[in-house]
C-alpha cells in the first residue's frame, strides 16, 4: 500500500483573465494569506497576469485558450504525488483533502472520484452509489471537474491526458471529464467511485443544457467518438427533448437533430 503525507497533494485550477490570487479566498473559505494547501493555478489570458511569492502557490500564464488544454498544463506542470482538479467557482469542504489523501492510502485505483454537494441545503449534486466502488461506462458520464482525483506518476504512466478536442474553449465545448474518464476505462484503469463530499458547486439546470447547441453539438462528437450510430443517436436524442417537451416547434426539433448531426460529423473528421 502506497502512503502520502498530507502536503503530497496539488489542487489544480484552471482560470481566466485573473490578475491576483484573491479568488482563491472564495474557493478555500480563508484569507490568501492563510491558505497552505499547494495549488497550481492556469490563468489563461492575452493581457492579465498573475505573479505570486507563495511557496506553495504556483501560477502558469498562458495565452492559450481551452479548459482542456489547461488541465493538461496543470498535470504538466504539478509535481506532488496526487493531483486535485479544481473548478475556480467552488468551495472546498473542511477536511476534504485529508480525506482524498486517506482513500488514495487505500484504494490502488490511479484515478478517485468523490462526490459534490449543491448550496441548496446540502443537497448532493446526483444521485451518486450509495457505497465505494469502481465506476460503470454509465457512471462516468456525471462525474464532475472537481471530483477528480488521481495519482500523478499512475496518469502519466498510462498516457492519460484531457482530450483537448472537448470541453470549454474547444471545437466541441462539453463532455471533456466524461472522455478523459472514459479513455481510462478502456485502457483497463477503472476509476473507483469514493461515496465521500469534498466540494461545493452551485446545482446546474439539466434542462437548460439539455437544449443548448453548445453541448448538443459536443454529444454528437461523443456519440462519434464512442462509435455508435449516428442516425440512431440523433432521432434518439431528437424523441429524448420533444418527450420532454424541450423544443416548441418541428422546425426547432429539426435544428437540434441537425446540430447533434454536425457535432457527429465533424468530429469524424477531425480524426481522418
């Protein structure tokens, strides 16, 4: 069994157009000045930078842009044994990092999922498993940015890296969690799913995603992607809105089936 003292853990974070590290006062709950957690912050920007006598704190400018790429540039650029990934919009729960470390102590998996809870009274985020165990192909789909843990030597051991084809910024602005998980799957790395809280997010409207271009655009890509049938997976997804009553009019239908369609074929030939 692997062990790792308590400062053996970064916490990754991608930002936009920052100029100081104030921000990270909201995420941490605490004055800058107090914070020893060891981070890596991406600020990615054409004219703002951030510069930083922490120790512990160590800052990338970069003039490129994709959320994608700056998780890469955050794995690139860590050096502890496990890595945090961080969303610049949450709140790191009390004693999360010492539980992310103790499940690393004793799950081998190189990646660890945890769960996040919503500010509306504590509500969980999904309906995650109700015990510890290793993820499903189903499950990945609903892991979050910040839920993700792994052992760093593990990641780069197997080539594992975000796909800087998905996720904001990219040509298909959606699902890049759902690929890097599922690219891990397939190489016979399962994630394990830890039913413990280390993060608070605000809760998301699913129905309001559910019809926005931007990701219906990226789930054509995933169904390319995982190579399934195109034509079956866009009147799927078509019948999955109108069920739902998500579009208003044929014509509208007919654009969302189009978009998921595009999303497909370009993807396809993003990789010929």
């Amino acid at each position: 069994m692997n062990t790792y003292p308590n400062n053996d853990l970064e916490i990754l974070i991608a930002t936009m157009n920052r100029s100081d590290l104030y921000f990270l006062e909201s995420i941490f709950q605490q004055p800058l000045i107090e914070i020893t957690a060891n981070v890596v912050v991406i600020n990615q920007s054409k004219s703002h930078l951030i510069t930083t006598n922490s120790e512990n704190i160590k800052v990338i400018n970069s003039s490129e842009f994709g959320l994608s790429k700056s998780r890469n540039l955050a794995i690139t650029n860590s050096s502890a044994a496990l890595c945090w990934i961080m969303d610049d919009d949450c709140v790191i729960l009390p004693d999360a990092i010492k539980n992310i470390i103790e499940a690393h102590h004793r799950i081998p998996s190189t990646i660890i999922t945890f769960q996040t809870e919503t500010t509306k009274k504590e509500k969980l985020y999904y309906n995650y498993f109700s015990r510890k165990q290793s993820h499903t192909k189903k499950s990945l789909y609903t892991v979050l940015s910040p839920e993700i843990t792994f052992k760093r030597k593990g990641l780069l051991g197997q080539g594992l890296k975000f796909n800087e084809s998905f996720g904001l910024g990219a040509d298909f602005q959606d699902s890049e969690n759902f690929v890097f998980l599922n690219d891990a799957f397939y190489q016979d790395r399962s994630p394990y799913f830890y039913n413990q809280t280390v993060v608070r997010h605000e809760e998301l409207n699913s129905s309001q995603e559910a019809t926005n271009d931007r990701v219906i655009y990226a789930r054509g890509a995933i169904a390319a992607y995982l190579k399934h049938n195109i034509t079956f997976k866009k009147w799927k997804y078509g019948f999955f809105l109108f069920r739902k009553g998500l579009v208003l009019s044929t014509s509208e239908l007919r654009r969302k089936i189009k978009t998921f369609e595009n999303g497909a074929n370009d993807y396809l030939k993003s990789i010929n």
